[in-house]
C-alpha cells in the first residue's frame, strides 16, 4: 500500500499515524471478510438467477407515458423484486418516495379502524412517529384512524422479549413489526435467527397476527431475508441497499399477495392501486443497482466494521462491537460532545465525491423530533448505501457511519474523520 499512502499524505494531507492506526484495524478485522464475501456471492447469483428467470430484456428499460397502464418493465422489477424477497408479489416505485413511505403505505394499508399495532424493538425509527402517532396530531397518522398502538422493549442483551411480548398481544393485535436496524438507537441490529424465532413465536401464539419487518439497511446481509423465516411482509428504501447506489429515488415492499394488495390501494386509491404508475425511464438503473447491490453492501459493511474497530481502539464506544454478527450496514460511534459529532460529519462530507467542499451543519429536518446532521456528499442525494453519517444533536452525541459505494471509500472515510478530529483536538496518538 505504499502508493496509496504516499497519495493520501501528500494530496490529502492524512497524518500518518492515522494511516498507521487505520491499517492495524483492518489488520485485525480482516478476518472476518471471507464469510462476508462468501455470503456477497451467494446474493449476487441469487439476484442473478431472478433477473434470468424473468426473462430480462431491453425492452423493459423503455417508458410509458399517462397512467402507465401494461408497463412490461414495472411488471418486471415487480417479479423480479418478489423472486429475490420469495414472496407471492412486490411493490416497486419511483414514486415511494422514502422508506418511510413505504412502511407507512404498508401499516396503512394494512391495519383498519380498532385495531393494535406492536412493535417489538423497543420505539421505531424518528421519522415513523408521525405515522404511527406517537408525535403529532390531525395528519392522518395511524392514531388519527383510532389504530392503538404498543411497543415492548428489547431485553437489556438486545434481544426480542418475547415473554413481553405474549403479555402485550391482545384480541386486537392485528400486526407486530420487527426494525431490524438500529436506527437512532443504541444497539445491535436484529439478525436473520433472530427474525426466525420471533416468526415462529407469533404464529404458534395467532395465526392471523402479521408480521411485519421494517428492511432498511438490512438487505443483503444475510443469506436469507425475513421473508424467508417466516414474515409476511417486509418494506424498505431503494436508495439504501437494494439500489446499490442507482437507483434514482424509490422504494418497496414485498410480501403475501392479499396483504401487497391491501398496500397498492393505500399506495394509490382504491380501485386503481398498481395498475397505474409510471415508472419514468428509471427500470434501467433500479434493476442494474439491484444487480450490483450485493457487491456495494458487501463494502460498505466491511468499512463499517472497519470503523468500529478504529474508534475502538480509540477509546470511544461503538455499536455493534468490530465483531457482532451485522445484520445492518450502520456502525454507530459515541462522541460524547456536539462539537466532535460536527467535526466528524464535516469529515466524512470532506471525503465524498460530490458537495466535498460544503460543511454540514445542524438543522431541524421534517420528521425529526431534534436538530439533526447529516453528510451526505452523494451522486443521489440522501443516498445512505452512498457513504454518509448522521446524528440527532441530542446527548451522549452518538454519531451514525454508513454506506460507501465502495470499501475503499468507505475505508477513506474512517481515515478522513479520525485524522479530523485529531487535527482538531478531539484525541490524541
């Protein structure tokens, strides 16, 4: 590597005792890469082997106009999205705006006047409490259709409470939902077994209950998604993992057929739901992100557990530890102060391909119960499969990396933020 380090000393002026410090961590993680690249190339050929099935072709990348009736190549992102997820039918659109849309479509397609959501780890993501009602009134949130909700804890080892969890089912609980990543939490993402025995506890208690998984982040991780191990339906963001970095903008959700159904009606209007839609031009790069999906998570949770690792070695506490099982790409850092959380989001906005030059700063994004900081110097704007970090500016100031279209930037990111902070005051070597 001694070309490389020559580079980053002399064109981007990195201390070499980072460079030093960088290496050894990766010294000491390498380790765990083979099983990461083994289970890469099983979800590279298993998306392969989707794209084969359906018969894939050219004609698919055109684009229809007005309503978007007969669109082959929606038609086709949609069983293609089904056969990687196994599930009876999927939901894939330009027009999903977010994940969070996408899980909002689903709980409010799905959930009707009386009944009872529960999540099962622990309060759901920011940006879901508006959905759910939690913060907020009169926008049509779950609450606002006299929809209850509960949420019951982790256990203080991250795991499922499922003892809790019985207590908590009523007669009306008519779904319970898995985050399988940590969102702005303080914990370890919810792992495929885990998933599994959580499935197979629900449906032995009800039947009927849905189970539902909030995929985001999570996608590619494992050989097995949670619809393989017994959820029902499960939606995500197509600018995380799943577009591999293409994708435009979407999302999508994927499950049993009568539930997909109930979505496409939320999604749109009853009697229309997916029949219409246009997909405008974007099948080309939705399906070619997809193909490579595999490969870019593959980087980016390699230069998450990289990063783990060096700040551990720091001194500071990180989330998961350099080496948990991952089941998502995020690796949260706890900075301990507003000033270093800022420091650290500059420098990985500093190392981004796109917007290098402009500092992030604070501010109160929609959604948001507090002042957020985002970098994100990506070719598609807000892409977190695209190298980026973010924190609430809330105390104990966690910071949360992820992403990098590949393991070498995600790599130059840790590099980038610890020589920052060092450049700063904020440690010492």
């Amino acid at each position: 590597m001694r070309y490389t380090e020559e580079l980053l000393q002399k064109q981007f002026k990195i201390d070499s005792r980072v460079l030093e410090l960088v290496a050894a961590a990766e010294e000491e993680v390498s380790g765990q890469f083979a099983e990461l690249d083994d289970i890469m190339t099983y979800n590279q050929y298993k998306v392969l082997d989707a794209l084969q099935k359906n018969k894939l072709s050219d004609m698919h990348f055109g684009w229809n106009t007005g309503y978007g009736y007969d669109d082959p190549g929606r038609a086709a992102i949609e069983r293609i999205y089904a056969n990687v997820f196994h599930t009876e039918a999927a939901l894939v659109r330009p027009t999903i705006v977010n994940g969070t849309h996408a899980l909002a479509i689903t709980l409010l397609g799905i959930l009707r006047p009386g009944d009872e959501l529960i999540y099962c780890t622990g309060a759901p993501y920011d940006t879901l409490e508006e959905v759910i009602g939690i913060r907020g009134e009169g926008n049509g949130s779950l609450r606002d259709y006299g929809i209850s909700y509960k949420q019951v804890d982790l256990l203080p080892d991250g795991s499922i409470d499922l003892a809790g969890l019985r207590k908590a089912i009523t007669p009306k609980t008519r779904m319970v939902t898995v985050q399988r990543a940590t969102g702005y939490g303080w914990r370890k993402a919810i792992t495929i077994e885990q998933i599994r025995e959580w499935a197979a506890f629900v449906a032995e208690l009800d039947e009927t209950i849905i189970k539902m998984t909030d995929n985001c982040y999570g996608e590619f991780l494992d050989i097995a998604e949670p619809t393989d191990v017994g959820v029902d339906v499960i939606a995500g963001s197509l600018i995380k993992n799943p577009g591999g970095g293409l994708a435009l903008t979407g999302g999508y959700v994927a499950g049993r057929a009568d539930l997909i159904d109930k979505i496409q009606y939320r999604m749109t209007c009853p009697g229309i739901g997916g029949e219409c839609g246009l997909t405008f031009g974007q099948t080309r790069t939705m399906l070619q992100g997809l193909f490579q999906a595999p490969k870019v998570v593959n980087g980016a949770v390699k230069g998450a557990i990289l990063c783990g690792r060096a700040y551990q070695k720091l001194g500071f506490a990180v989330c998961p530890l350099p080496e948990d099982k991952r089941s998502d790409i995020i690796q949260a850092v706890r900075l301990n102060s507003p000033q270093a959380l800022e420091c650290f989001c500059q420098a990985i906005q500093a190392a981004a391909p796109v917007d290098s030059h402009v500092a992030p700063v604070p501010w109160d994004m929609p959604g948001y119960e507090s002042e957020v900081i985002m970098a994100a110097g990506a070719f598609v704007q807000g892409s977190s499969i695209e190298l980026s970090a973010d924190a609430p500016m809330r105390e104990p100031y966690n910071v949360y990396f992820q992403g990098g279209l590949t393991y070498e930037h995600a790599k130059f990111g840790v590099i980038k933020s610890i020589d920052a902070l060092l450049k700063k005051g904020f440690i010492k070597l």
